[in-house]
C-alpha cells in the first residue's frame, strides 16, 4: 500500500465530462436549459420512463420545489425519518411546516412504514420517504396510507438512481417514479455525479406545468421558448432552481457511462457483502439488510456495530490503517434546531444509526488491491477483538 | 457583414476556464465550497475589501439568503423598485413579505429614492435597491431613510460588479458593499459570468455568522472545517445555496481578467454613447444618464424611445438588419401574479421602461466592424424618422 490513505470517496470521471462543458462553452449557452439539460431530460425520460424530469442545483433545491408545489402552508405536517439529511425536512420547514419524525427500522434504516399512521392528524400534507442508501422503502405500504388519507408522497431518492421497487402484484418501478414528485441528487458523494447537482422527477400530472413554472423563477419562460405563449412573464413564485449548462454537461458525460459505473460499484458492494457479511456478525455487527421488493443501487456499504463503543474502536482501527470510513446523520429530532421542536416520542432505531452506522469506502476506482487491505482489516479488527474477549474471559 | 445575426450578448470566455475546472477534477474536489471557491472569495475581499463573501448558485439565492437572513416574518413589508426582475420580489415573497413596489426616476431606471418614504409602515423591514445597468442608487438618501426607520438595506448588485457610489462626504465604496447584504449575479448575460452563478456579500457584522450556517444547508459545517467545533449539525434553517467547484473554477477564470473585460466594455460603452446619444435626441429618444455619484460599469447600453410604437418600430428595423436588440422587465406590479395585490397605485415610470426602453448589443467580443454597423443603423433609422416626418408635415 502506499502512504496514502484510502479515501471514503473519490469522484469518478469518465473523461468526457470536460469535454461536453466546452462543448457549452463553445455554443455560447452556458446558462440554464440549454442543450445538455434537455439531453439530461431526454436521459431519464428513455432510461427510467419519467414523464416530467427538471434538473436542479441540488437534491435541496428538488425537495424545496416539491413543498412548494404540494403548496406546504404554516402549520402544515410533514412525516419523514429523522435519520436523513437536514435538507429533506429544511426544504418543508422553509414553507412553514411541522415535521414528525418516524424512527427507522431495525433491519435498516429507512423509515419503520408501521409507524407512519399513528402520526396522521387533519394538518398531515404529506409523507416523504427516504430510500436509505438507495434501497426501497415498502412503498405499496406508503401508497396505500397516503390513499386513504389523501397525503402527497414525496421520494427523497437522493442515493437512488438506478434502483427499482417490486409492488407485489409484481410490477417493477424505478424509485423516484413511485410518489407524486421524486428528488435526486447528483453531489460528488453520489453515484453518478456533476459537482453539486439534482433533479424533481414530476410524477403527478397536475403538477407538471406549476413545476416547470416554479423552475424559472415563477415565470412561464418554458411555455414560451416552446412557442405556447406569445409573451413571458410574472405567474406564481419560484426561484432560480435550473443549473447551468457547465452542470448538465458534466452530468451527461456520468449518465451516458451509467451502465459502466452501475456495474464496478455492484461489484465492489458484493465483494465486501461476501467478504464480511458473516465474519463481522461474530461481533454482532449487522450488514446491509435488502428486501426482496427492493434492487440494490451499490450506493453505499454500511456495517451497524453493537455499541457506540465498538463504532468509536473499529473507525479508529481504520484510520490507523488509513482507511477513512465515516459515520452518517445524527438524529434530526436531537438536533439543536430540532430538538425543542419535537414532541417528545423515542426514536430508538434512529438513534441507534446515528450511534453505530459507519460506511465504507466505496467508488469506482477502489481498486481490488485497496478493497482486499479494508477486508483484510476489518477481518483482523474482528479476531482481535474475539481474542481480547476470550483472553478476558479466561483471565 | 456575415449571413449571421449580431446576438445581444455572447458569453466571453479568458480560455482559462476549462483548464481550471479540469483542475478541480483532478484534485477530485468538484462539490462546493473547495479550493476556487475560496480562492474566489479571497479575490473579492482583496479587491473589494468585501469583509465576508459566500459564492451561490444565483443571485436569486443570494437573495433568498438576504430574507433569511433578515428574518422576514408572514406579513413584514419590503420596499423594492417594481421595475426588476422577478427574483428580487420572489426571494422576499417565499419567507412571506408582502412587497411595496416604488416607481423609477425619470432620468434613469433606478428607483425613485423620493418615493420610498412615504410607503413605510411599522410593518416595514427592508428596502431592497436595484443598481439597475450597474448605475448606482442614491445611496445616501437611502441609508438615511433607512437609519431613520431602522430598516435593512439590501442591494441588489446583480449588475453592478466593478461599479461605485461616491458619498456626498467623498468616500467612494463599491456597489454591494454599502447596504447591511449585497447580491451579485454571475450568470452569462452578466460582465463576469460563470454560467449560472451568484454571490452574497455579508456586509452587517451580526448577521455573519448565521449567514454562513444558512449557506451550509442550516448546519456548523464551515466552522466545524475550521476546527472551532468538533462536530457539525443542524443549527438553522438553510439550504443549499453553494455552487459546485465547477462554477467556482469558471468564475476565477473570469475574475483573474476583469481589468481586460472591464476595459473593453467600457470602450464599447463610451462609442455607443458618443455616437448615439445626440443623434437619437432629434427623435426624442433618450440614452443612459449616470449620476455624477456614480460610476459606471458598462453592464449595459440602453435606449429609451419616445413611445411604445418607436421601440417595436426600433426593434423591428435593427431585427430586421440582423441586429437582436432586446427590451427589458415587465412592471412586476401589473404582473399576472402581482396585479390584484398591489395597492392600485400608478407607477408611471416603470411603465414608461417597460414599454420604452431597450438594450442594444454589448459584449466582449463584438468587434468594432460590428459596433460601427449597430451604430450605422441606428442613425439610419433616425434620419428615415427624420425625413418621414418632414416629408408628412410638408405632404
């Protein structure tokens, strides 16, 4: 090994990715909804079938148009996990909303779908679902609570390109293409990148011409580069949602090399699945759960040790190694902000992600050589550890 | 002249900008807030002597930013000009401002500094000024109108990058710099571009530091990386208002030749000015007027016709000699969205912009046999005028 250490992540480039910004460059559009974000659009449209896409300038950006179009009043209720990122409830708590978080499942960290209708008052809006690592939640579950008390659903499918849900009349949907609105990201931690980046999937067709409305600062430009209105103007709010074309062609050159990626990261995630799943469970130290509904994107390798502790211990066994695996969101309803905002309930299993999650490194150039030492290691972390407890034991 | 249309604008480009953005690839550090990011804050501090700049994806976050920042409440009232563009009223309007629009001067776009006075209620929290084509407010009225009634100051510089207002005492400070938050727009159509891009200048020393914890999505991020926390978390409401490395490589590669861009703008300017401005008067058509208290930064060059029917005859003739001049904002109070909540006032100058003015082609790279032609035209639109008119009265 070198000296280096092995990073968590490392953006991948397919070497295209300068060449498509110049590409804009050269043409003279480098603002918004230029070429390379139609090519983006038509991407998605062909690939996954979702009828309306928009990029963004991240998967924040997507959230925040999604409460903006299933019009978040003040006082408004929103149902998400409390183990996500602090822009999946940011985005609703802008437009004036009161979160209640669920707490996540003990078999992963998505959010417990058996949780969600205790929480459903007359002010409940909406559910947002996060698919944790790119892995599904149970939406047949979901859809049918939000059916029966008419709530939006939102996807948060920030860590979910390319990942597919099984409803159990057996139809396949990808996710992001199963809520009324779906969001992604493309930040350079995700598996298909442009910097900073994302995209509103519009998957309700009643909201489709707000959507593309809201995405030019609430004018109906859209509408009138096509040809539809004679004039554009002031209709609705909104803000400068649309990245620039330097984004979208970036993003285009990572989306055409979709298959390529998909394919070594699938492949990296199976190798440490087959290598540790078993051996670290001698240590009580869960792997990555799946469900049947659910594929499995290859977003990210996670291991859930048995304490605080042993997460504290097996990080800093790591870095010794110069390996730098990290641990993931602390509890949202804990949080500075939050926590006077809650309402009181415990939320043991997202405590328990914050406490004892830690991902590994995963990305397209993780070579086999560094893959096999971070197995290696944490096989050696893992004996180590057995010997201690026996020579204790028998002390 | 070639088969080609003369464009309004035409994004310039140093040659830097890919090479720079191909940097921030290779150190595998393309999302926000690396190395060009930094190094595009230190540039603005050193020049500007701005005390504390964040880069944003827009100027319509950098506003955003400003009516988080200065914590606009349901039913607070904003002052602004209502001849601007849609995302100065929009960024107030999501936190729940209501907006009072003031009219423009005669002698220039800007807003009438006379007739903000009068529309101040105890609800009143800000004035947000437009540097409209970089020309500077009358900063000073401004600043003590709103001392008086102890309100923000916010500008609005998307336009005015390079521009400065001289105090009636002879302290000269640049646009952005002088309000409690300033805003700056980066996108294509602007002098200095990097796509989509924008940057909030935190002028007010107590709002600093929250300013920094909005921009990182409502978390400690940025001083948890300077070493001041040991962990970062959810502390605010924010979002994700950073521009990835890719914007932020592009906009160093610009600003490192704003002398040069500068200077060439300027010559453009000055011979659009020198030429025209008499020669239209016989039409009654009035050319830029800037304040002896402010510079100008050639951001653009501006006709104001007699009437409605001259500008689409204007524009018609230079269309039709492939020359793409373009007229400007709609009155954001007689907008779809706008027209039944505001309070029935007449703004007539606004009006008179929206229905008058227009802009002719100003970019780097329009070259001087281009220029003569636009200038050549014009004068021949004015003498055919001239000649119609007399050949009418004499008939």
């Amino acid at each position: 090994m070198s000296n280096q250490q092995i990073p968590f992540n490392k953006p991948f480039l397919t070497g295209k990715e300068t060449e498509y910004i110049e590409d804009a460059v050269m043409f003279g559009k480098i603002s918004g909804n230029g070429d390379f974000t139609k090519k983006c659009h038509a991407f998605f449209q062909e690939r996954y079938n979702f009828s309306k896409t928009l990029l963004t300038t991240s998967c924040t950006d997507a959230l925040e148009m999604s409460a903006i179009l299933v019009d978040i009043q003040p006082g408004d209720e929103v149902i998400m996990p409390a183990y996500t990122f602090v822009s999946t409830a940011n985005a609703f708590i802008l437009r004036g909303a009161n979160i209640r978080f669920v707490d996540s499942r003990e078999d992963h960290p998505g959010m417990d779908e058996d949780l969600i209708e205790e929480l459903i008052t007359p002010k409940t809006k909406a559910i947002v679902v996060v698919h944790y690592a790119g892995i599904s939640c149970d939406m047949q579950k979901i859809l049918d609570i939000a059916d029966k008390h008419d709530l939006y659903v939102i996807e948060d499918a920030a860590q979910a390109i390319e990942s597919y849900y099984t409803f159990p009349d057996g139809t396949r949907k990808p996710l992001g293409s199963i809520g009324h609105l779906g969001c992604f990201s493309f930040h350079e931690t995700k598996n298909i990148i442009a910097g900073e980046g994302g995209m509103l999937v519009v998957n309700d067709e009643e909201l489709r011409s707000r959507a593309e409305i809201i995405w030019e600062k609430g004018t109906n430009r859209s509408a009138f580069f096509r040809g539809e209105v004679d004039k554009y103007g002031w209709k609705d709010i909104g803000s400068s949602f649309l990245p620039s074309e330097l984004t979208s062609a970036f993003l285009f050159a990572q989306l055409e090399n979709i298959e390529k990626i998909q394919s070594r990261r699938k492949l990296i995630w199976q190798r440490y699945n087959g290598a540790l799943s078993e051996r670290v469970s001698e240590l009580n130290i869960q792997s990555p759960f799946v469900p049947a509904y659910s594929t499995n994107n290859a977003h990210m390798f996670y291991l859930v040790t048995e304490s605080y502790e042993q997460r504290t211990e097996l990080l800093s066994y790591l870095k010794e190694k110069k390996i730098l695996a990290v641990f993931h969101y602390l509890s949202l309803h804990k949080s500075d902000f939050f926590a006077d905002k809650h309402d009181g309930r415990d939320l043991p299993m997202s405590d328990r992600y914050s406490d004892r999650l830690l991902r590994l490194p995963l990305y397209y150039d993780l070579t086999d050589a560094q893959q096999n030492y971070i197995i290696r290691s944490i096989k050696r972390f893992v004996e180590e550890k057995i010997s201690d407890k026996y020579f204790l034991q028998s002390a």
